[in-house]
C-alpha cells in the first residue's frame, strides 16, 4: 500500500440507556469525498438476543448515490 494516504475517520456514539445507542461517523474514502452516517441501535429486551440497527448515511462518490438507508436485524447466538 505504498501509494496509499491517511484519510480521516472518527465514531462518536451516546449510550441513552441499556436499550439505546445512537451515533454519527464520518469517514474519507478513496476516491469520494468525506461520508457520512448517523445511527440509532434498539435492544428490545435484555433477556432477548436480537437488537434492531437503522442508519442514514451520505455518500459522495462517482455514483451519486446521495443519502442511503439501511437496516438490520441481528441475533447472537
């Protein structure tokens, strides 16, 4: 990775209470400018081992893919 650079990165999230977590981080990619995404995690129950993850993250790059969404639904076992 001799051509490589350092980009920056950082991750801040907030610890609301044993059920929820929201965050934001920020990230340079090569080839895009700095993105961006912000989260909120549920844990329904804390006897259940699933929790719910929703995201909005903004994405400049040669797609133009702009704000995107995601979500998922974990389980450990």
């Amino acid at each position: 990775a001799a051509n490589r650079k350092a980009l920056p990165f950082g991750t801040l999230a907030l610890v609301l209470d044993k059920r929820w977590t929201v965050g934001a981080e920020l990230t340079g990619q090569p080839g895009t400018d700095t993105n961006g995404s912000f989260f909120v995690r549920l844990i329904p129950d804390r006897k259940e081992r699933w929790q719910i993850i929703l995201a909005i993250a903004h994405v400049e790059d040669s797609v133009q893919a702009r704000a995107q969404f995601a979500s998922s639904i974990t389980h450990r076992f």
